[in-house]
C-alpha cells in the first residue's frame, strides 16, 4: 500500500491531520459482525444506491461479494466507480474509488480463509465463492468477489486525538 500523495487537514476545530497510518490500522482490523461497510454506487438512470457489504482488507484493498444478478452487481457492471463508508473503532471513513471483479484463485483462496476466519464459511467454486448462507443482500451463490481500490479516503476521528483528514492516492 503505498502512501498518500496529498494529504489535508479539513478539521475545522484545529485538530491536526490524522495520520494515515491511523486510517490504514483500523481498516486492518480483523472484519466482524458489529462492523458494516456500506457499498454505494449509481444506478444507470444516475440514482444513488446503497448496501451493506461484508467487506475484508487484504493487500491495500477492500473485497466484497454480491451475486451477479443484485442491483449493486448490475450498477457495477455500468459503472465501476462507487463509494465505501464504515465506521471503524476510533474513525469514521469514506472511501471513494472502483470496484472490478477479482478472480484469480490466489486471491479468492485467501478471501475466502479471511471470511472463514470471521465466521463465514466461504469456499472457492470456480471464479466465485460459495457457502452454505449468507446475507441477504449478497443474493444467493455464487456469489463474485470485487476488489474496491480507492484514490480518495475521508476520515474523521471519534476518539481522541480527534481530526479530519482527506488523504488522496
């Protein structure tokens, strides 16, 4: 993961920039249920869509998996740009970015491990994942994995040492 190449404090009450170490550490943080991440994306008529996702940091990456049939699958097949939103311990982000299927079985097979560690016993079928259950909102098996690369991540602390910062990749 390399480091931003601009970085601004938009904290309006004279905190300090928050460092994006900070950022990177709590997006680290193993996924759990209590966490959710909210995929937002444009329908092709232009109207704003929103869903949450069970999202795992792998790599400097976020990964996700919805069937190919949901709306968020279908918007994403128009346009891959979107947004990821997540209120982690200590800091609130938002991620602005793409997302692009990924299918290389390296990669699935170490998605998958990361989900079964979390408790969701998914398994590599192919080019997708597969389990035994889901959330609804992933539609049924199989279900494809993205990869969500971002260019511009917000955060804003709610714990001290409190701040807002943009760091743009």
């Amino acid at each position: 993961m390399s480091e931003p190449r601009e970085t601004t404090n938009i904290d309006r009450y004279g905190d300090a920039e928050l460092p994006w170490s900070r950022a990177q550490s709590a997006l680290s943080t193993p996924a759990s249920p209590a966490i959710t991440h909210f995929l937002g994306t444009c329908r092709p008529d232009g109207t704003p869509h929103a869903a949450g996702v069970g999202a795992q940091w792998l790599d400097g990456h976020l990964y996700f998996t919805s069937n190919p049939t949901t709306r968020k699958s279908r918007d994403l097949a128009v346009n891959p740009r979107c947004t990821i939103s997540v209120r982690l311990p200590g800091i609130d982000l938002v991620l602005e970015g793409t997302a692009a299927r990924a299918t290389e079985t390296e990669t699935l097979e170490r998605i998958a491990a990361a989900y079964r560690d979390g408790g969701w016993p998914a398994q590599v079928e192919g080019d997708a994942l597969t389990a035994p259950f889901s959330a609804p909102s992933a539609g049924p098996p199989p279900w494809h994995v993205y990869r969500f690369t971002f260019d511009t991540v917000v955060g804003v602390a709610t714990e001290e040492p409190y701040g807002a910062t943009r760091w743009r990749f």
